[in-house]
C-alpha cells in the first residue's frame, strides 16, 4: 500500500476537479515501453482493461489495454488497442490521425454532480461507465476500478476528454512504480494546440465549470491540481519551435522534477535530445509516443507564450 498521503492526494478537494491523467494512444506497447524506459520512466505491467456499460450490467472486454507512469500527483497512461469493439475503434481512428495524447481525465470525487453539469451545458453525457482492470499487488492480484464520465466521440474535438472518479487510489499508486530515474513526480499541465484558442478555452471552461482566463497569447484554465494551456499553430512554433501534425492537437504535458539539473543530465546520458526553454527542459518524444513533454521544478511559473 502507498502512503495514505499519497491516495489521498490523488483526489481534489470536494467540490473541486483536478488534472487526474492524460494517454497517449498508441499502435505497440512494446515499442512505446522501449521508449519510456529509455526516457527513464518507470511503468507498470500491462494490463487489459474491462468494464460495464450500465451498472448492473455485464463485465466485456473493453478492447484496449495499458501500461501507466505512476507519479506522485496524477499520471500518463499508454493506451493501445487489443480486440474490435467500439472503444478500440475510436483509438485507431485517433492514432491515424497522430500517435500521441488523445485523451484528458479530470479527477473528481462526484461524477454524478459532473455527469449532471454536462447535461445542464448541453454536452449531451453518456450514462457513466464502471471501469476496472486487474493490477498486480506485493501480495497478488486485486481490482483497480474507476467511474468515468464520457461524452460521444466527436464532442470534444480535442480527443477523449473525461472525468475519472478514482475509487482504488491505494491500489494504483504503488510505491514500486512511484520512482523515476529522470526525476518526475507530478503532472502539472496540458498544453493544446487549436484553431481558436479562445473559443476552445471558453468551451472547456463550460464542460469543467471553471474560468478560462486570457493570459498573453495563450488560454489558460486552473484546476485544483494542473492547468489546461490553449494556443494557436504560430504561437505554439513561436514560442517551442515544434509544428502540430494535425489540428486539433494534444501536443504534450508539463512533469514537475525534484531536481531539474539532475533530470537534464540523466537525459543527456541516455541520450536523449533535450533543448533548454524558459527554466525547462523540453524533449520532443519519439514516434513510439508522440508529442513533446516539459520538465520543470515544482512551483515553477506558468511558461509564457509569446
């Protein structure tokens, strides 16, 4: 079991959400493993995910499968598909678009309540779904369950953009899993790349019910825990030098570090391209992946967009 501070951490204040996780869609795990140890994450087994569609309803495959990079405040999950359902269709629609994060989850601990606020705001909710998977323990096998909150594909163009009520926090953040060699501890921000970032934004604030606030050439929205960034094409490639392969695009996320210095010569080490920016080291992940990640100490200034 992880320390009780840790669980409890993993959940916002009530009334509140937080930025729980985001996922990368991918098409082989194995490649995308080879690139995260390289990376220096620690992951989780893989594990192939079920649920139930209404609640007294049957336990069916969900046809997708994962690997997590546990940190100490939220984590990245690694999705890819493994049968011919629904779900696993909408991933390899996504992935022909791009490799890379196709999917936000708020956390939340009333996913009735958020089920609810969509339905006010006109987003038209899918009944919540009982997601659960098997997760390895010290002591054996136990059940990982989560309720998550979805609109219909399409909605958000974004991606997948969710709530994720977590009702096992004890048993998915292990300590095991919780260490990384480059440092990471915490997932502090998403960064979007869209047509009209303001427009975006102010649609985002509508499904989470929280302000989206104007902050230089970027949107932004504060969560409990972690931020949601909107810019546009030109100032994405102004201010990171990085182009998107498709709009719109999740382009990455922002890991808080212990020690920054520390983290940029472990990816230095294993070779891993890193380009300096603002107090942060940015590494554009690699094809496996998809999109770009921002180490950054903990605290540290929002990132201006110019």
């Amino acid at each position: 079991m992880i320390p009780e501070s840790i669980a409890s951490a993993q959940l916002p204040p009530p009334g509140s959400i937080n930025l729980d996780h985001v996922a990368h869609f991918v098409p082989d795990s194995e490649r995308a493993a080879d690139a995260l140890t390289q990376l220096g994450f620690t992951l989780t087994p893989f594990s192939v995910q079920s649920h139930r569609l209404t609640a007294d309803g049957p336990l069916v495959p969900a046809g997708t499968g994962n690997r997590c990079v546990m940190l100490e405040r939220g984590y990245i999950e690694f999705l890819v598909p493994t049968g011919e359902t629904p779900i696993a269709d909408q991933l390899r629609t996504a992935i022909q678009r791009y490799v890379g994060v196709h999917l936000i989850a708020f956390g939340t601990t009333a996913a009735d309540t958020d089920h609810a606020r969509l339905v006010r705001e006109g987003f038209a909710p899918q009944t919540p779904v009982a997601l659960q998977r098997p997760i390895a323990t010290e002591g054996g096998t136990d059940t990982a369950r989560f309720s998550v909150v979805r609109v219909a594909p399409g909605t958000m163009p974004e991606g997948r953009i969710q709530y994720c009520q977590q009702v096992t926090p004890e048993l998915v953040w292990q300590p095991r899993w919780l260490t990384h060699a480059n440092g990471a501890t915490a997932l502090t921000g998403v960064l979007l790349c869209v047509a009209d970032p303001a427009d975006a934004a102010q649609r985002y604030g509508r499904y989470t019910g929280l302000a989206a606030l104007s902050c230089g050439s970027a949107w932004e929205i504060e969560t409990a825990r972690g931020r949601l960034v909107f810019v546009d094409e030109a100032t994405l490639t102004r201010t990171l030098g990085v182009r998107a392969p498709a709009l719109p695009w999740i382009a990455g996320y922002s890991l808080a570090t212990r020690n920054l210095a520390a983290t940029r010569d472990y990816l230095q080490s294993a070779g891993v391209a890193v380009t300096e920016l603002s107090g942060r080291l940015m590494v554009a992940l690699p094809e496996a992946l998809g999109g770009l990640v921002l180490f950054e100490r903990a605290g540290s200034a929002r990132l201006e967009f110019t």
